[in-house]
C-alpha cells in the first residue's frame, strides 16, 4: 500500500446506501451513528453554501450539512421524508442530509473498483462500489467529518 493511500476498514462490512439526485453512495455502517428525520435546524450565517444549520443532538450543537450541495449536485427541497445521517469518524461527528435512505447491504472487496484512483487526491470517495441496486460510490467518513463550515477567507495584512 502506498503512504498516501487510504486503507479500506475491512474486506466485508456493511455499508448504508443513500440516494442523491439519482446516484447511490453508501458509507460503512460503522461510521454511522444514526439515521434520523429531517429536524428543526438553527441557521448559521457566512457558512459554506453546504451547511444547512446547527441541531440539537442530545444536548450538544451539531453542524448539518447537505450532502447532495457538498458533492456539487443540485440541492433537493426537503420534505418531512427528508433523513439526516449521523456520521462519525474519530472524534468528528456531523449531521448529513440525505435525500433518501435506500438501506443496508453488505460489500465485499471484491466489490470495489477505483480504490486507488480515489486515494490519491482525498476525494469524498474511497471506491466505487457494485451493490445490488447498481453502481454506487463509497463516501469517505474522514471527508465528511472534516466538512469546513465556513469558507476560507483571505485576509490582508494591514
């Protein structure tokens, strides 16, 4: 395995498939803490075009994010329907809307393509994934984490 090469965490795991403006990703199930619906969400101004608020989550302030807006694909209205994934990598955790939770399914190794393609330039994705349902893309939980909920800004050395 190469240094900059991101290890894949097992050779079969479970992994939640999501639906996003008509493509599927799936992230391991281990890196999700739990699936809930759309909630009240406290706006935050000057965020990220992708942050979408601040929740309450067992007492604590979660940053949310819209998946579907961080990927770069049109945004999708929300609806009652509308299901935020609680993602965990480490000690990161985030909010991410999804447009639609399609289930669980079990990915084998053999099942992902692209791994190292991927790895080389800390993409959203760890591989592309054959599933059931089609072809779908493996999210990766350190990319979501890591989300910056406010745009970089250049500041002028007055």
């Amino acid at each position: 395995m190469m240094l900059d090469e991101k290890p894949l965490v097992c050779d079969t795991c479970q992994v939640l498939m999501v639906r996003l403006d008509g493509m599927l990703a799936c992230i391991d199930l281990s890196s999700v803490e739990r699936t809930l619906a759309l909630v009240a969400m406290q706006a935050m101004p000057g965020c990220a075009p992708y942050v979408a608020g601040i929740m309450n989550y067992a007492g604590s302030s979660l940053a949310v994010i819209d998946l579907a807006i961080r990927l770069g694909l049109p945004p999708s209205p929300y609806t009652l329907d509308t299901a935020i994934m609680i993602c965990v990598h480490g000690e990161q955790r985030i909010g991410v809307i999804v447009q639609d939770i399609v289930g669980v399914q079990e990915l084998h190794e053999q099942d992902r393509q692209l791994t190292r393609e991927f790895a080389r330039y800390g993409a959203a994705f760890r591989a592309s994934a054959h599933t059931d349902l089609g072809l779908a893309l493996l999210l990766d939980a350190a990319w979501l984490t890591q989300a910056g909920l406010y745009p970089l800004v250049q500041r002028s050395d007055d």
